[in-house]
C-alpha cells in the first residue's frame, strides 16, 4: 500500500508547492511594483499570502532572490506572449505591424512589468545580470523580427537598415512611455496617454510611424 500511496502523496506535495510559490510571487509582484525594492517588505508579503516569511526564505532565500524571481517571473510572461506570435502567414509590413501591436497590448496589460523594469533599472539591472535564467532567456520576438526584416528587405519592401534589436527598441520605446510616463506626461500637456478613448489612435500610430520608417525613401 506504501508503493501506490507514497507517489500519490510526492505528487500533492508537489502541487501545493507550485501552488504557494506562485502566490507568493503573485503577492510579491504587487509589492514590489507599488513600493519598489527598498520599499516592499517580506513581512508584509508573508502577512497577504497564506504563509510565513519563514516559508518564503525556504522558497527563495531572501527579499533579494525574491525580487529576482518576480523578474524572472514577468520576463517569462512576455516570452510566452511573443512565442505565441503567428505572423509567418502575413507579408513584411503587416507582420511587423502585428509585432508592435502585441507590444504595445502587452505593456498596456502589465502595468506591474512597466514598474518592475524601471525599479530594475534604478538598480543597474543588478538583478538582471546576476541572473542565470535572465541571461540566458532570448527574446523570441527578437528572431521574429530578424526573419521579417530579411523578407521585406529581400521583397525591397524594406529599405532602413536596422537590425532586430535596435527595431525592438524602437516599438518598446513608445510602448513604454506610453504606460511608465503616463501621469507626469498627464500633468504637464493635459493628456492621458492610456484613455481607452485613444487607445486605437495611439495603437495606429505606433504602426504607422514603424511601417514609415522601415519604408521610406532614401537618398544616397
């Protein structure tokens, strides 16, 4: 009876394992998002999750690998986004079009994503480098586009040249801004860059400006 019990136990042990590290990097994402690193407290995480801060250093080892693992955590849901992506059926200029837009969905979506990469940065991607599973995760929108760039430009639908990386810079930029600059950019012109009323407008125009750009005319 040991034997066909023994792995059944292993099993929801297991589960529940998974189960309170993920609430625990649920509850610690919002932490850290609202209060940044040197703000959110392992005591107050522990006290919103059904565990104790000594559980959480059993799970992670300290505030600062925690903090890690939510950035680990957030990194792998936009991997995940960008490895769904379908866009091999589509010409040059509406796939790369499609990219940005998931960009752009995704970082409106991830208000949390925006606040973690901008305390990150604060820090000097400290965490980031230190990292093993962050340096080596590589962006699967990164080749998307690198196989997009080549068509078009093969096709002469494309005539920038730029690579994968500084066009993802390009479309993370304005998508970016858009969410983590949304309250001062507010107070200084008098507009809200994430009214649902001009969500379309500005999802457009992140299209357009890539597309005009990868297509201009070009002197010599």
């Amino acid at each position: 009876m040991t034997t066909t019990e023994e792995p059944a136990r292993r099993s929801g042990r297991t589960r529940d394992a998974a189960r309170t590290r993920a609430e625990i990097l649920a509850v610690a994402t919002g932490e850290f998002a609202r209060l940044g690193y040197d703000g959110a407290r392992v005591d107050e995480i522990a006290a919103r999750t059904r565990t104790t801060k000594r559980m959480i250093y059993y799970y992670f080892g300290g505030k600062e690998q925690l903090f890690t693992a939510v950035l680990e955590r957030a990194y792998e849901e936009i991997r995940q986004t960008e490895q769904r992506l379908d866009v091999e059926h589509l010409d040059p200029a509406a796939a790369i079009r499609r990219l940005a837009e998931l960009t752009f969905d995704h970082h409106e979506d991830h208000p949390d994503f925006i606040r973690l990469v901008s305390i990150e940065n604060i820090h000097e991607a400290e965490h980031i480098t230190a990292s093993e599973e962050l340096s080596r995760i590589s962006s699967p929108a990164i080749d998307v586009l690198r196989r997009i760039l080549d068509a078009g430009r093969a096709s002469g639908t494309f005539t920038a040249d730029v690579d994968a990386v500084d066009l993802h810079a390009m479309i993370s930029s304005f998508c970016f801004f858009r969410v983590a600059n949304r309250h001062t950019f507010g107070a200084l012109f008098g507009r809200d860059l994430v009214a649902a009323d001009q969500r379309a407008h500005y999802r457009n125009m992140l299209g357009d400006m890539v597309i005009a750009y990868l297509t201009a005319e070009r002197g010599a």
